[in-house]
C-alpha cells in the first residue's frame, strides 16, 4: 500500500528560548524569543513573544507547595488534568518506579524523585512523560526553573499526544543537559485537555492566570486550537500550536502561532502530486464535515484540483457521517470513474480514513493530510 503525504518525515523537536527581563510602568516585563523546530508533521519559525508575570516562579517551588492549580493532592477540576510530575497522566505507562517517583515529588522529595524517574526510565526509555518528570525534578534541585506548558490529548488520541510529548521531552533534556537557559533549567506542566473544546478553554484559563508559565506548546486539533486562542490573546500567553492547521489561527492575534504549511499549500503539493505526478484525473475527496481544517482543506483541494486540471469525484465521503462505510464508499468512487482518493480526517477520526486505506487494497492511488502522520498509519500492514 503506497500513501503519499503531504508533510515529510517528523523532526526531533528543538526548543530554545532566550528571555529578558525589564519593566517599565505596567508594561509587559517579560521578552522571549521561541526557536522551535518541530518534533511532529514537520516545520520550523523563529518567533518573539512578551508575557506579564514572573517568569523565575517555580512550578514545583523549593520549600512550598506550588501554589495555585498546581498543588500537590489538588485533584478537583481542572487541576486533575495537570501535572508538573505530581500525579500520571498517561496511565498506560504506570510502573512502580514512576509511582514511586510522583508521589516523591508530591511530598516535595525531589532527589527521591529523580532515582525513581531514572529506574522508571530504564524500564521503559521511551516514556515522555517519565522523561519530563525526571528533568522537572532535577530543575526543582537546582532552583529558579523557567516554565512551560504544553497540552495534548490523552484521553482521547492516546498515540498523537505521546508523539507531541516525545517531541518536548527531548527539547527540554537537550537545554537541561546543556546548564538550561541563563542557569535556569526549564520545567514544563503537562495538560490533558482531550481535544475538547471546552476543557480546552478551561486548561487555557488556568494556563493564563499561572503568571509563572512562559508559553504553551499546542493544542493539537484545529478545533481545540481555535477554542483556546482567543483565551491565550486576551491573557497576554503565547501559544504555538504544532499540529494545528486551521488558516484562521494565525490572524487571531499576536500571541498565537502554528507551526505547519498553510493548507493552500498542502493542498497545491497533494493536487500537484496526484495529477502531474501520479497522472491521476478523477479524485475522491474524504473529508470530516465537523472539522474545521478538514473542511477547508477539502475547500483549498478542490480548488487546486479544477486548476490542475483534474475533477473532483461525486461521491460523498464524509468521516463523520453516522452510515460512514469505507468499502461501500470505495465501491461507488470506482464506480464513478475514481482513480485516487484523498484522506483528510480530523485527528480524533484517523481510523476511519485508515479504514478506507485498509479496504482500498491497491486500487486506488492514497494522497492523505498531515493528520494521517501518526504511528497508526505507519503501524498499517
């Protein structure tokens, strides 16, 4: 099975920020500059931020609690979706040691804290989160930490949000391992937000009145994305979205970025590929009519297909219809002259666009969107 995609093989994430301190008045006293270089789907930018607040405050804090969201054994609302190394978010990757180490630091034990996340690790080495804990320890010990924050999906797309972890893991154990930023090494808050619109506003909420947190790596779908925005504009956070390709992110405001193509783009990569490339003519397009970024890549692909000169195919493919049925759906594009067929699910309906790869079984050439780049498509047989 060949599937062609429109964003080329992931990056290590790469997160280095330089901050300045000043204040004048009641302007903001805080200066960043973001270099990021994408751990996922691709995709690098050098960016300048500003944020109000304190940007030394420990999330862990020697000698105290924390404060705020982030308490130890806070576990109503919001807070139960946090964790800075105090509780585990991804269960599925619970042993003793990384128990161990949580409750360490839960009771501020943090050289207890990082034996443990170091045992856990060689149990399981590719564990993000584990790896984030460790260095969130570490950066505890040594005081004076800097602070992010990112927010990924956990509970509903499982695979996507350890892809997204993976990336900031590494970013932040490269800084640390190199004496951090200006001596201060960084620590960073972990988010569940489940690519809910409304938890996400709620994370979003608690992100901003953390006046410690520095920026916030994501969110992950389009949708969640553009829910949080305008909470991050009004706050004064910056939130730079790795895997969100909603056209409309950009223009919210100064404080919110994406990383990935603009989907024109994308769109004119796959339509070229397909029709030049592949001398394809007859295109099927399936798309998720409850997704923003799918609409309007389906909307920037058509368009780019009628200039190529190709044509779109008449069936309907719509990933979240409630009849959605990949073989059915394949057997009438064929039908009606189908010769290729694009995947552009939302991220939280990937199985299903992989199910119509499963039930193409050759027949039709694969052009997918940047969501389709996650380890269950690479899992495929």
């Amino acid at each position: 099975m060949s599937l062609s995609l429109s964003i080329p093989s992931h990056f290590l994430f790469l997160l280095t920020f330089y901050t300045v301190v000043s204040k004048k008045n009641e302007t903001p006293a805080l200066i960043l500059s973001l270099l990021i270089t994408l751990a996922l789907i691709g995709g690098g930018l050098w960016w300048f931020l500003g944020r109000s607040g304190n940007p030394l405050s420990g999330v862990l804090g020697q000698g105290g609690s924390g404060g705020g969201i982030l308490s130890p054994g806070n576990t109503s609302g919001v807070a139960a979706r946090l964790s800075s190394g105090d509780r585990i978010l991804v269960t599925a990757d619970t042993n003793p040691d990384k128990q161990a180490g949580v409750q360490a630091i839960a009771t501020q034990d943090f050289s207890s804290a990082i034996g443990h996340f170091q045992a856990s690790l060689q149990t399981n080495r590719n564990d993000p989160e584990a790896l984030i804990y460790l260095n969130n320890a570490k950066a505890a010990v040594a005081g004076n930490p800097l602070k992010l924050a990112v927010s990924v999906p956990i509970g509903s797309n499982l695979n996507v949000a350890k892809e997204m972890l993976r990336g900031v893991a590494q970013a932040q154990d490269e800084i640390n391992l190199q004496g951090g930023l200006n001596g201060s090494l960084i620590q960073v808050v972990v988010a569940n937000d489940d690519n809910d619109p409304n938890l996400v506003k709620a994370i979003a909420q608690s992100f901003v009145q953390d006046s410690s947190i520095l920026a916030v790596v994501g969110h992950n779908s389009s949708d969640a994305s553009l829910a949080a925005a305008p909470i991050y504009q009004q706050g004064g956070l910056v939130m730079v979205s790795p895997t969100s390709d909603a056209k409309t992110l950009s223009g919210i405001g100064s404080f919110i970025f994406r990383t990935i193509p603009n989907l024109r783009f994308v769109a004119d990569s796959l339509s070229r590929y397909g029709i030049r490339t592949e001398g394809k003519r007859n295109i099927l397009i399936c798309a998720d009519s409850q997704a923003s970024s799918s609409q309007a890549l389906k909307e920037d692909f058509t368009s780019a297909v009628f200039a190529d000169g190709g044509q779109v195919n008449s069936v309907a493919c719509d990933f979240s219809a409630a009849n959605f049925n990949a073989s059915e759906i394949l057997s009438q594009a064929i039908s009606a002259g189908a010769d290729t067929v694009l995947l552009a699910p939302a991220v939280d309906r990937q199985n299903a666009a992989l199910d119509v790869a499963k039930a193409n079984q050759g027949r039709l050439t694969l052009l997918g969107s940047s969501t389709l780049y996650t380890f269950n498509t690479c899992s495929l047989d």
